[in-house]
C-alpha cells in the first residue's frame, strides 16, 4: 500500500478553465479518503488526475515518495471503480476480472488462484461465468470491486460507485465498502456527491465547490467545526439553519429571534454575522425561547420528526425526538445551547 | 407489457392496407422472379407472359456458364476483388475510424469533411482520372487495380459509418481497460473491435457488395476477358442484336447467390446492429 501526496496539484483545461486549483494533501497508508461536493467541483477531475486519465497541469503528484505526474496509468499501479461500472460486456466475470492480470502475463494458475479468491471474498464465485448483461446493478457493482481488488494496487480510486444503486442496495453496499477496507488497508480516495457516504466511509474527508477544497477533516471535525457556510450547510442532513442577523453584547440578534453568542468567539459588537444551528441543537424552550415560530410542515422519520417551522422572515427545521411531534400551525418557541452555535461572518461567509 | 391494445382496424381498412402492400410486394418481386423465370428457361429469349414463376426446370443455361472459357477464372476474379477490397477497406477503416473518433489531431475535422465531400461525386465521374492513375500505375487489367479503386471509394463511407458506431462506445469502457494496464493498441483490439462486430459486419458486407457488383469501372480498366469480373462478364451476354436472356439471367442469379449467402450469414449481427448499444443498461 501506499502514501499519495498531492502538492499544490491543478487542473486547468485548454480553454483557460480551472477545474482544481492547487490541491494539497498528504494521504496516509492505508487512509480512506472521501472526496465531495456538489457537481462541477472537480472532485472527479481530481481523482482522474490521479488515476492518470487526466494530465496534471500544475504541482506535484507523488505515490510513495515517487513523483508519478507524467507516468502513464498502468505504471502508478493503481485501479478504479467506475460509477458506470464499465465492465466489458463481451466478456464473463473471470474474464472481466483477469484482463489486467493476463495483461501483466502472470501465469494462468496464479490468475485463476487469485480471481476465485475475491470472488469468493465478495460472494460472487457463482457468476463468474456470467456476462455483465446477465447481472443486477448491485452484481456488477460487485465485480468492478473484485476486478479492481484482484490486481492488489497501491491505490484504489472510486468514482461515484454506489450512485447507480437503489437506496436500499447503497446502504448495504456502503457497508461492505467500509469492511473491505477495514480488510484490505488500502489507500483509497473515493468520490461522492452523497454527504451520507462521505461522513460514513471516510478517515478524512476533503469538501469542495468551484475546484477549491473548502475543508479538509475527519467527519465529525467537519460536521462539529465547519469553516464556513457552504462546509456547515453542506454537510449533515437536514442542513443547518442559517440566521442572519448582528452582535449585541453576548447575543445575536436578528429579525425575530435571539441567540446566545458561543464562547470563545471573535466577533465584535454590531458585525453582521450568520448565526448557524443545526435541526437536532433547537429544542423546544420552556419559556419564550431563542425564537418562536409557527410550525409548517412536519417529516415523520419515525424514531424523530423534523419540524419546518416559519419565524418570522426566516424558515427553520427543528429536529423532534420521539414520536410526538407539535400539529400544523401550532406556535413552537425554540431555544439553542450556546456550545452548539455557530457564527460565520455574514460577508466572507468564514467561521468566526 | 400490458399497454392499451391498439383496437383491430375495421376489415375496409384491414383489406385496404393488405392490397396496398401486396401490390408493392409484386412489383418488387415480379422483375426477381422473372430472371428466375428466364434462367430456368432453356432457352435464350426474353420471358414473356404474366406469369412469372418458372414453367420448365432446366440447368442448361447454368451449365453453358460453368462451361464458358473464362468462367471459373472470372467468378475467382470476383471473389478476389471483393474480398480483398473488404478485408482492406474494413481494416484501414476500422484503424481510421476509431483515431477519428478519440482522437483529437489537427486535421480531424477536415479530414472528415473531406471523406463526406467524396461521398457527394458519383463514381463515374472519377472514371478518367482513375484511368489514368492506374495506367501510370500499371494497374490497367490488374486485379489489384481494382482492389485499389474499389478501396478507397468505399472507405470514406465505412469510415463514417464505423466511427458513429465508435462513437457510442462508452469511453469508461477504455479508461478502465487504460486502468489495468492496457496498451492504446490492446484497447482496440481486445475492447473496441469485439465490441464492435454489428458495425463491421454492416461495413463489411458494404465493402463486400460494393466490389462484387460493380461494373461500370470494372468494365472500364479491364481489357482481357481472362481479367474480367462476373459483372462485367454478365454483360457480354447482351449483345448488340441479340441477347442471350437464359444466360443473361443464370449468370445474375449466381452473381447474387454470395450477397444472399452473406446477408444470411451476417443477418444475426446486422439485427444486432440495430439493437446493440446499450451497454450500462
């Protein structure tokens, strides 16, 4: 396995658009990296330029030490899952999975040992006669693991590899991910736009809009420490609430609400800030409360209901334990732990 | 599948339809049926009558054929033709279509410009130059003159027709295969052109039909009977008086008899042509 550092790595296409702009990071052996962020953030580009697939336009791309910039794909002895899984539909399963081992003219014995061992490690030893055509979407998904597995890379690279399953075959499909790397200890770097994988599968994850990395951290770093808006609404589901509004004394104050100022904040009196809580940090006050507002829409999740509630000009969700939940229309006061809010400067939209 | 049945059309309609494409069913097959008629005919006369469907069954006719001085060297000729000109015509065009369709180099578009504005000229009016260049060539009378002609018109078509093939490949398919370790040639071979069958199947018959039936050019560069193809053969049976109709239509039924053969040969992956494509699906 190994270490993958990228120095100030860029992407910029021939028409003068810059899809990454200097990129760092330094990857551990064996870390599970998650890349994320909405689409046209060049994540994937990033990936891709490490696979090789994409010429590195500027900084440096090392794999173990070694700078692998202007090596072709097959010399970084790294392999990709792809989201459309792109097994080759002329050939079986064995043969899907053997085409890079039989590429690297390993004797036929040591192909075949090795093919029915990850087949079997991914339940799949029964299809390995079969063609892509004749299997589900979770099946294919399956060998494109196992033919990425079966060369044993410094590296695995996964381009959005659950987002042609259905939510049901995702969640199961996450979860075995997550056990084959705790088996494996590969270096992964793995590309999503679901937040829910990233914050699951992750070590660290690396969050990106517009080809810049907004943040980089281990998932619960991100979720309780983000370093702005788009980091803090991004990530957890349903989003933070966003308030804006201004410091006064120990508070902040907005249209219709009140919140008490998080310790340790540097945030002068009268700055024009965003007050961030998140849906499950609003709970129903005894008295009057940070804010009451009128409920508009509830979600039943079951064990909880999120609660959409309108507070004068702003619109806030409240997360609900349990199964009782306030009725439509009702006024609800809410009130916020103050460890648990987060101020962001309302122009540089940066954490305070 | 359970949609809305469409309901049955009234009998009026149903009948109309059904006289509609009868007639065109017949005067598609009457001529067809007519040479098959003539060359079952032991005789040299045009077939007359309404009736189109053979009468007498006599091989005379074939046999005179297979009897003729040139016969077996003419029908060789032929099949040398075409399936050199296919063999050459489908292998460059494949190697182009497929630089045309990943590759970006300068000269791509014009290139391709260039291969529909041949398409626009009908071949005839190529008929001198090419004279020429194959008589600076020495090919005049040569197979290969042929071959060469054959070729070269025919390539700018399987090339197009390739690289839209070419193009509905997905490209994950080839990064995957660059992902584990494929060379630029393995990926063609080992990827592209087995995934590729309908399309060079189609292409292959083209080029194949192409160079079997063509006359006009074959009539032109070839001098020597001993060098001629059976089309150009066929047409020494009609003369300037006469024309020997039983040999006329015998000989065309055998020129046709491969293409048929072909057609059923490759009908499996012409149908497939049509339906392949999908391949995440």
């Amino acid at each position: 396995m190994a270490r993958v550092e990228l120095e100030a790595v860029g992407k910029r296409y021939p028409n003068g658009f810059e899809a990454v702009h200097a990129f760092d990071i330094d990857i551990a052996d064996g870390e599970f990296i998650v890349l994320v962020g909405p689409s046209g953030c060049g994540k994937s580009t990033t990936l891709r330029m490490v696979a090789g697939l994409e010429t590195i336009s500027s900084g440096a791309l090392r794999i173990d030490g070694r700078r692998v910039n202007d090596l072709p794909p097959k010399a970084r002895d790294v392999a990709m899952v792809f989201q459309s899984y792109a097994l080759y539909p002329h050939m079986t399963v064995f043969e899907n999975m053997a085409f890079g081992l039989r590429l690297q003219k390993l004797p036929v014995a040591e192909i075949e040992a090795r093919v029915r061992s990850v087949a079997e490690r991914l339940g799949i030893e029964g299809l390995l006669d079969r063609k892509p055509k004749e299997m589900s979407g979770g099946q294919r998904q399956r060998v494109a693991m196992g033919r990425a597995i079966v060369r044993r890379p410094r590296v695995f690279l996964f381009d959005e590899p659950l987002s042609n399953l259905d939510a049901k075959l995702r969640l199961q499909m996450r979860v075995e991910i997550s056990r084959l790397h705790e088996s494996l200890g590969a270096t992964s770097l793995y590309v999503t736009h679901d937040q829910v994988e990233a914050m699951t599968l992750a070590d660290r994850i690396v969050l990106m809009k517009d080809g810049f990395v907004q943040q980089i951290g281990a998932p619960l770093e991100l979720y309780a420490r983000p370093v702005n808006t788009f980091v803090a609404t991004f990530v957890g589901s349903p989003s933070m609430n966003l308030l804006p509004g201004m410091v006064q004394g120990d508070r902040v104050v907005g249209a219709g609400f009140s919140l008490p100022l998080p310790a340790g904040v540097a945030a002068t009196a009268g700055q024009a800030v965003l007050a961030g809580v998140r849906p499950e940090h609003l709970r129903r006050a005894e008295g009057a409360g940070a804010l009451t507002g009128a409920v508009d829409v509830v979600e039943p999740m079951g064990n909880e209901s999120f609660v959409h509630c309108v507070a004068g000009e702003h619109r806030v969700v409240a997360r609900w334990p349990g199964f009782v939940a306030p009725a439509r229309g009702e006024a609800v006061a809410l009130e916020a732990d103050p460890a648990h809010v987060h101020l962001f400067d309302a122009a540089t939209q940066a954490r305070l | 599948m359970s949609g809305p049945r469409d309901a049955e059309p009234k009998p009026p309609v149903r009948w109309g339809t059904h006289l509609f494409l009868a007639s065109f069913a017949v005067v598609t097959l009457f001529p067809v049926l007519w040479v098959v008629k003539m060359a079952f005919r032991p005789e040299q006369t045009f077939a007359t009558g309404l009736n189109p469907l053979p009468t007498v069954f006599s091989l005379d006719n074939f046999r005179d054929l297979f009897a003729a001085p040139h016969f077996w060297q003419q029908m060789l000729n032929s099949v040398i033709v075409a399936a050199v000109t296919t063999a050459a015509g489908v292998f460059l065009a494949c190697t182009a279509a497929y630089a045309f369709s990943r590759f970006r180099f300068p000269g791509r578009r014009a290139g391709l410009m260039a291969f529909l504005v041949t398409q626009m000229f009908p071949g005839t009016m190529m008929m001198i130059p090419l004279y020429h260049v194959l008589d600076q060539l020495g090919l005049l009378d040569h197979l290969a003159g042929l071959v060469l002609v054959y070729s070269t018109t025919a390539i700018p078509f399987c090339v197009f027709q390739l690289k839209g093939y070419f193009d509905t490949i997905p490209r994950d398919l080839e990064e995957s295969a660059l992902m584990d370790g494929a060379s630029q040639f393995t990926i063609f071979w080992r990827i592209i052109l087995p995934l590729s069958r309908p399309a060079i199947a189609v292409t292959a018959l083209f080029s194949f039909m192409t160079a079997w039936n063509e006359y006009i050019l074959a009539a032109t560069f070839m001098s020597d009977e001993a060098s001629y193809t059976l089309p150009v053969q066929l047409q020494q049976y009609v003369g300037d008086y006469t024309t020997e109709w039983g040999h006329f239509a015998a000989g065309a039924l055998l020129v046709s008899a491969p293409v048929m053969a072909l057609f059923f040969l490759l009908q499996r992956h012409l149908v497939g042509g049509l339906t392949a494509g999908g391949v995440k699906g």
